[in-house]
C-alpha cells in the first residue's frame, strides 16, 4: 500500500495543529505589554499550551495512535486548538498594532483586540453548535431538450459528506440529516461519497437512521475517498479490501443502490434515464478508482445521463471534452466548511469548481459544499446542505 494518503496527511495535520498550538502563544509572549508579570506568563499562556501540546504530540504520535480511527476525545482536542489558537492570533495581531503606533495606543488596541478575540471564539462556538445543524436547502433547475419528457420536473437531492463517524453516539444529529434531505419530498437521493470518517463501524452504528432516507425511485450511492479504507494501516490487503466491502454491504442494507463504476436506469412513462457512478478519483497521490467507461458500458448514449463522481477535479480530468455526459454531480469540498459574507471561501485556493452549478458546453457539473464535517465539527456561512436538482425538458 501506498504511504498516501494515511502518512501524508498524518504529517500535515500534526504539523498544522502543532504549529497553532505553539506560534500563537508564542507570539503573545512576545508582545505583551511589560507591565504582565513573568508568573502570568507562565500561568495564563505556557502551561496551557504546554498541556495541548503534550497532547496533541500523543494524538498524533503516541503508542496508543494507530491509524485516523474517529473519537470523541480527538475531536473535541482539535476543536479546542484551533479555536484557542485562531483567537490567540486576533488578540496577538492588535497587540503587534499596537506596537506599531505606540505605547499611548497601545492599550486601546489590547482592548480592541480582547473585544475582536471574544467575537471570534463566539462565532467559532456558534458554529460548533448551530452552525452545523443550521439545514439549508440549494435549489437549481438544469435545462436540456435531452432530458425526456417523462422526467419534466423531476426532483433530485443531492447529498454528500455525511461524515456520521463525527456523530459517534449522537443519533440525533443523523436523524436531523435524514429529515432535512427527506423534507424536500425528492424523486430520487443521490448521495455523492462520504459517508463515514474512516471505518464502516461508523455507518454500522447508525443503520437505523440511515435506512429512513425516502424518495420516490430510492437512493442511490458513490464512494468518496474516506468511504475507503486508505486512511487506516493495514498489512494484510485481503483485509482491507473486506473493509471497503462491508461498508457497501452496509449501504444495500439501508436500501441504498450503490454504483461502483456502474449505472442504474430509472425507468418512468416508456422514458428513461441513466445514473452512471464512479468509484472515487482524485487527483495524484491519491488513488483513482474511477471508470467512466465502464460505468457506461451497456448504455444508450442517446439517452440522458447523470454522473456521481465524489471528486469535483474528475469533471475537468476525465468528463468535459472525453465523454458526452451532459450532467455531473459531485461533493468533496465542503467548502472548506467556511464561506464568508460576499461568498468567498479558503476552497477557491484549492478548487476551480467547489460550489454551485458549472458549465462548459453543454456540459454541466454542480458541486455540493456537503451535509455534515470532517475533522473540526464546525460550518460558518457553508451551511450544511441538500441540493435539488430540478430537471426540465424542453423542446429541442
């Protein structure tokens, strides 16, 4: 097995969280007035960063860390660093202001930058708490005198990155998931990879609610990269690719219709169209486990067809220009869980295409920013989503 992605981004995540639980306070030390004692110091900034440091060097790299295993305890650690430290920042960010313009301005930049630094932690907190139950629905209609008549207005959910091992214990967050998506009374659910963190454990625990997904033609299901077992070490490969298998086992449990590089055909009034769904494929290192051509093999290409591809990348690698596929749906950003006032988000810098419907031809792919979060449990202005895709057929 290749060292990507498990070793890969072992190291930059420790590195980032690392890095956040050591700089910020350091730069605090430096830029504190004078007047806060070397006891303060050490009592109000060091021990508590040398207690989070302590630990997140054992989550990332003690004897008892095995593999990227979801826990409770590992999620709140992270949550903690990071909202400590990014409010560090703010704080230390107007006391180097303050510097800069003086000492008579300095103490009205300290208490400024206390005022800014509480706002942010409340921001953060909101999002750990409503911001990531706070449901939104994106609606869109795709136009196309290829889509038959017999599926005028028919209603599609799009879901991605459930992400249920970040629930561990919670059913009632799953159940506000499955409510919100079935709320919006689709025709047919598309769930577009992501469903667990790492381990089909997780979605095993949550069988019962995930089974209560309804639409009218059912749910059909792709493998994202953390649907994969890439994530955990393994030494015998037999094993691993049992592991990859249960948790497809487990999807047609919940009555999900799950494509591996495979189509379905959903037939209605003598019409029909194709769901075609690749394994994942991203980009190098990761793996690619997608087939477009075989997904395909066996149909009709003048019938309307509809791609599950996890990675948005895929489109532009291996869709637009290679096949004829008219529409695309896909997931995997997040949007980097944060989108903030005007619509920018930090997965611009990462994703041509990471929110909403793009076109080039007359090939479209829309993106969903997802329903539930990885690593930090929190969404600001990225809201968690079920998108529905509203086809209509007109005369060509």
């Amino acid at each position: 097995m290749p060292s990507y992605p498990l070793e890969s981004m072992l190291l930059r995540v420790s590195l980032s969280f690392i890095l956040l639980t050591v700089l910020p306070p350091a730069a605090l030390h430096l830029l504190l007035p004078r007047s806060v004692s070397k006891r303060w110091r050490w009592l109000g900034i060091w021990l508590p960063t040398l207690a989070l440091l302590v630990s997140v060097l054992f989550l990332f790299f003690g004897a008892g860390y095995v593999s990227l295993t979801p826990s409770v305890w590992r999620t709140r650690l992270l949550t903690v660093i990071f909202c400590v430290g990014m409010t560090e920042l703010v704080l230390a960010a107007f006391l180097a202001l303050g510097r800069l313009f003086g000492q008579k301005a300095g103490k009205g930049f300290l208490a400024a930058g206390c005022v800014l630094a509480a706002v942010v932690l409340s921001v953060f907190i909101y999002g750990l708490t409503e911001g990531q139950q706070r449901f939104v629905t994106r609606s869109f209609v795709v136009t196309d005198d290829r889509i038959p008549a017999a599926f005028d207005d028919y209603r599609i959910a799009i879901v991605s990155d459930l992400h249920v091992g970040t629930h561990h214990g919670d059913t009632a967050a799953i159940n506000g998931m499955v409510q919100a998506v079935n709320a919006t009374k689709p025709d047919l659910i598309c769930i577009v990879g992501d469903v667990v963190n790492f381990s089909n454990e997780e979605f095993a625990e949550f069988l019962p609610q995930l089974s209560r997904f309804k639409a009218t033609d059912g749910v059909i299901s792709v493998m994202g990269n953390h649907d994969y077992p890439d994530y955990q070490k393994w030494d015998d490969t037999a094993a691993e690719a049992a592991h990859a298998r249960r948790l497809q086992d487990l999807e047609r449990q919940a009555g999900w219709h799950i494509l591996t590089n495979s189509h379905h055909i959903i037939r209605r009034a003598g019409d029909s169209i194709v769901i075609a769904g690749c394994e994942n494929d991203s980009p190098p290192p990761r793996r690619g486990r997608g087939d477009i051509h075989k997904a395909l093999i066996g149909t009709d290409h003048r019938a309307y067809r509809i791609l599950l591809t996890h990675d948005p990348t895929h489109w532009r690698r291996a869709v637009v220009g290679k096949t004829d596929i008219p529409l695309t749906f896909s997931g995997h950003t997040h949007g980097m869980q944060l989108v903030l006032p005007g619509g920018w988000s930090p997965a611009v810098l990462v994703f041509p295409e990471w929110s909403g419907l793009y076109t080039n031809g007359q090939q479209r792919l829309f993106v969903t920013t997802g329903i539930g979060t990885a690593l930090l449990p929190m969404r600001l202005g990225a809201w968690p989503e079920t998108a529905v895709c509203t086809l209509r057929h007109v005369d060509g």
